[in-house]
C-alpha cells in the first residue's frame, strides 16, 4: 500500500489508484498520514473536522468516516483494515504506514541525504538526488484536502521544504557550472515567487557568467520595483553588493 499527499490524496493499492471522494474522509486520512503509527486523538480529528463548532453527532459521524476509509484501505474489507492498517486505540486511531509506503517520508529522506552529498562537495550525486526528492511532488501538498489548523500547519511545512530542497539543488547546479541550464528554471521561479531575494539572486549570477549581464540587472531593476512598489523595502545587502559587482565589471 502507498500513500501519498505531495499532490493531491491519493493510495495506491495492488497497482490502483485509490482516491476517498467524501472531502472530510480526506481530512481524516491525511491528518491520521500526517502523524503516521502514532495515535491521534478523537478530539484531534473532530477539532480539524469542525473547528470550534462540531455537531451534537461529530463522534458518531467520525466512526462513519473511519468505518468507510476501513472499507476503502481494505479493498471492501473493512473488518481486515481495522486490524492491520486503521487501528482502533484508546482515545483515538492510528494508521500503520511504514516510511518507505508514505512519499513525505521517501521524500524527507532524500533530502536529507541530498544535504549531506552537497556538504561533502559530491555535486553530481547531490544534484541527482535533490531531483529524486523533487520528482515526488505532483503538486502543492495536499492539494484537494481542506485543511484544518493542524493539516494547514503540516502543509506549510512540506511547502516551505519543497522550497528548501529546490534551493539546495540549484546550488549544487550552480556549484557545477551549469548556469546556463538553470537559466529558465530560474526564471519560472523568479516570476511565481516574485519577492523572494534569493532566486532573484541566483538568476542573476546564472544570467552574468552566461554573458548576459545587462539582463542580469534588467532582473535586479524589476526586484527592486516590485519590492518598492510592495513592501516598501530596498533589495537586500547581498542583492546590492551584485548589482554593484555587475556595475564595476567585476568577476560574479
């Protein structure tokens, strides 16, 4: 069995797909994914169902939706989920999902190891690997589950490390010498992420050693526009210490 949450909710069982189609069935699973062979309470999953207002039936309902997620992790077996995947313990359920069948763990797992082959200047094997971590994803984490506040916080997370990892292996290209190839990935970045500095930064450096330096500072104009016009700030130390490099022609 496979769960993944790097895109939409899906399970994939016997080479299928499985797909809960109630919404707040996706709440309970991808909250109970969230804490994976750990317990998580009733309290936990009604409060990330309903907020501070859960009907006079929230705990009848919310057998409901495990009795159906039983039947559907079981393949119409609900009996034999209950026993070894949805486990019933006091106080809440807990779902059992070894780390290597849940893609947030194959995937925390590869960046890890991605950090570390950069740390010890291994490029290549660190590029190959942070790609590994980013093929997982599908989409953004958890995309057809609506989130209570604790989903809402774990989604955050995966997002903000999804960032981490896409920055990591840019860095280890970069390290490389393929600015050149990086030049329109970076772009696409730069143009979603439209204030964050750093890719901002890195496509500079990647448009200059490429021998484009004059839209090299095109890209550093427009930050500093939108960060003006947006927050009111100027580009940071490191963005104006290129500008100024770029300026007086000096190595990048």
């Amino acid at each position: 069995m496979e769960f993944k949450v790097l895109g939409s909710l899906e399970i994939g069982i016997g080479g299928n797909v499985v797909r809960p189609s109630a919404p707040k069935q996706r709440t309970v699973l991808a909250l109970l994914l969230a804490s994976a062979n750990e317990v998580v309470s009733t309290g936990a999953l009604i409060d990330e169902l309903w907020s501070d207002r859960p009907p006079l039936s929230a705990q009848t309902t919310l057998q409901t939706y495990i009795y159906h997620l039983r039947k559907t992790l079981g393949c119409g077996d609900g009996g034999w989920a209950a026993e070894h995947v949805l486990l019933t313990r006091h106080g809440g359920y807990r779902l059992v999902a070894p780390a290597e069948d849940v893609d947030v763990a194959r995937f925390e797992k590869l960046a890890a190891q991605g950090r570390s082959a950069l740390d010890r200047g291994e490029l290549q094997n660190a590029s190959d690997t942070l790609r590994a971590a980013l093929a997982l994803w599908r989409g953004p984490a958890l995309a057809d589950v609506a989130t209570g506040p604790r989903l809402e916080t774990h989604r955050v997370r995966l997002e903000e490390a999804r960032m981490h990892v896409t920055e990591l292996r840019i860095e280890s290209e970069l390290r490389m010498g393929r600015h050149r190839e990086l030049i329109g990935d970076l772009k696409q970045l730069a143009a979603t992420h439209r204030l964050n500095e750093w890719f901002h930064l890195k496509l500079m450096t990647a448009l200059s050693r490429a021998g484009r330096r004059q839209e090299a500072l095109e890209v550093y104009q427009k930050l500093r526009r939108t960060l003006i016009d947006e927050l009111g700030v100027e580009p940071d130390h490191s963005m104006r210490q290129l500008q100024h490099r770029m300026l007086t022609s000096e190595a990048v």
